[in-house]
C-alpha cells in the first residue's frame, strides 16, 4: 500500500492535470478569437477613415464651419470612460488600464477638475466601486464580441451629458491592440471630436457640392464619428484581452507541465524509498528466520 505522502502527491498530480485541461482549453479558444477580433478591427477601419475624409472636407468646404462637437471647452468637469473585460484570467490586461484611468482621475481632481466615471466591463466597475469611486453607468456583457448597438449606447450615453453640459470633455481609457504580442494601455479623447486621421492612411482633399447646410451635415455625422471611434475601441480592446488571455493562459499551461514533472519526480522518489524501505524488511525478515 502506498504511503499517506505518496498518496497526497498523486492526488495534487490529478489536481494539477485537471488545471492543465481547463488552461490549455481557455487558450486555444482565447486564440481561435483572436483571430476574428483582428479581422473586425480591420473591418472597421475603412469606416472611420471615410468619415474623417467627409467631416474634414465638408468642415474645409463650408469655410470652417464648426459644431457644438468640435468646440473646445474650459474642462471643469471631465468624462472618463474606462475599457475593461468582464473575465479574468487576462494577466495585468485590466490592472493596466485600471491604474491608468485612476491615475488620471487623481490628477483631474488634483487639478479641481470634477470627474465623471463611465465603465465597460465588470473587473472595472467592481475594482472602482469597491474603492469609493462613483459610477454614472456601467456596460457590461458587451466585451467579448461588442456589437456597434453597445459602441452605439456608449456613445450616447456621453454625447447626452457633453450636450446638456454635464461634462466638458470625454476621454477614454482602453487597451489598443498592436499585435499578438504587444498591447498599450492608451487613453485619447472622445469629445470634442479630434478629426484626425487614422495612423497609417492619408485623406484625400475632395470638393463636395451638398445639402442643406454644412453645420446640418455636421450634426449628423459627428455622432455617427462617434460612436464609429467607440466601436472601434471596444474591437481592439476585445482583440488586445484575447491576446492577453491566451499569453496568460499559455503560461499557465507551461507551469502546470513543470509542476506535473517536478511532482511526478518527487512521486517517483517516494516510491523507490518506499520499495526499498520493504526489501529491507523483507531482508532482515528472512535473516531473522534463518538465525531462529
């Protein structure tokens, strides 16, 4: 009979081993998505490059025509909305953005600057409420494949509080997905709307003739920019947590084979004591016998 020692380092050998299946299945899904979050991301880009091209030159053709969106403010009170996940098991792909977003939030209060906080994600929302930090809304259940209607409550949930004055500027905190292997903590400002173009492309200076008046143009484009950025920052952030996750999760599978190996040693050891430990009673058995 095996040893109570053996018995608990077999028994933390199973343990381990189921741990093993369930980080190497969260993995491979993690990485199976990660592969059409990409693809969304690229799909969307197109998007919001034509419509900085039309708010660009629509804005340049109506001799600088401005809009409530586009007007800077003295910021007394600033909008942050914090892009988190609603799982775990992401390494420090929400303790990043976390720390940055209460980081700026103790720096605009330190500034007399009043603070507004909107959260994506449960692991944001439970980590600020739990610190007395208070939330105007929370959205959750939209991270792992946000849908434009989530990018499309989000931004109206902002756009109503910039409208009514309620905040002077909109800012959010999120995670932009590089590559695979690179993830930035970045925060960019939502409103007033910054029409710059996207890294990477260029827009082409185009004459429009339209109707009715510019400003009227503008005012239904600009929340349509709007919630096209917000959808967008929530595709890259679910691309940038998958990642995360399969990184985090493929280091945990690593660990448990290590573990498996340094445990299934220390099993093999145990035994071959134990196995000598009985010859030399077996022996001194048979010696006894011999002398009696």
């Amino acid at each position: 009979m095996p040893s109570a020692e053996l018995r608990r380092i077999r028994r933390r050998i199973r343990s381990v081993q189921s741990t093993r299946k369930i980080t190497r299945a969260m993995e491979l899904i993690a990485a199976s998505r990660i592969v059409k979050a990409q693809a969304r991301v690229l799909a969307a880009r197109p998007y919001v490059t034509k419509l900085v091209e039309v708010i660009q030159n629509t804005a340049r053709a109506a001799g600088g025509a401005t809009h409530m969106l586009l007007e800077p403010r003295k910021v007394e009170t600033l909008g942050i909305i914090v892009v988190s996940s609603d799982r775990g098991l992401a390494g420090a792909y929400n303790g990043n953005v976390i720390r940055m977003a209460e980081k700026t939030v103790v720096e605009a209060r330190a500034s007399g600057q009043d603070t507004r906080l909107y959260v994506v994600g449960k692991k944001a929302q439970r980590y600020l409420r739990f610190r007395g930090y208070q939330i105007v809304r929370a959205f959750l259940g939209v991270t792992d494949t946000p849908g434009y209607g989530d990018a499309r409550a989000v931004a109206n949930t902002v756009l109503d509080d910039f409208a009514t004055g309620t905040v002077d500027q909109v800012r959010v905190v999120f995670t932009d997905y590089r590559s695979a292997l690179l993830q930035e903590p970045r925060m960019v400002t939502l409103v007033p709307v910054e029409a710059a173009s996207p890294e990477g492309t260029e827009v082409s200076s185009v004459v429009y003739e339209y109707e009715p008046e510019a400003r009227t143009l503008l005012g239904r484009l600009l929340p349509r920019f709007v919630e096209a950025t917000v959808f967008g920052i929530l595709l890259t952030s679910s691309a940038s947590e998958h990642a995360a996750r399969q990184r985090a999760m493929k280091a945990a599978t690593e660990n448990a084979d290590d573990l498996i190996k340094l445990l299934t040693r220390v099993a093999n050891q145990a035994r071959q004591a134990e196995i000598t430990t009985e010859i030399s009673e077996i022996v001194g058995g048979a010696e006894a016998l011999l002398r009696g």
